[in-house]
C-alpha cells in the first residue's frame, strides 16, 4: 500500500485569476502551496480563496487518482 508520506508531486502553475497562479507541491505527506507573483493580502485575498479552492480541489484530486488514497484538508 502506498504511503502519503512517501509520495512527492507538484503542479504546474494553476491560474487563480488577477494574474495570480498557485503551484501546489506535496512532500513527504506536507501540501506546499508557492504563490506567484507573491501570496495575496487584503482584498485580493478574499477574492481568489474561490479560485484558489479550486485549484487545491483539483490537485488533490490527482494525488488521489495517482496514489489510489483518499485525501482531506481541514482549513483552519
């Protein structure tokens, strides 16, 4: 059986709108989200969580269909 923690993958850059991209990364069990240009503050936060959600949603989807595990984020 495969392990979470034995799985690394990564994402090509996943648009979020506003010329904003997120590239997930997942090591050794750890989801690593690299913001680009830069991690959004303020209002543009807000805006993109959407988009962003959708972009981890779909990410975790290809982890799960890769490795055959089930996957879940708990947001705090």
């Amino acid at each position: 059986m495969t392990e979470l923690r034995t799985i690394t993958m990564e994402s090509e850059p996943m648009p979020l709108g506003h010329g904003r991209a997120v590239i997930f990364r997942l090591i050794d069990g750890q989801l690593e989200a690299e913001w680009k240009p830069r991690i959004p503050h303020g209002p543009w936060a807000s805006r993109l969580l959407p988009a962003y959600r959708r972009a981890r949603q779909e990410f975790l989807r290809r982890v799960a269909l890769k490795t055959g595990l089930n996957m879940l984020v708990v947001e705090l």
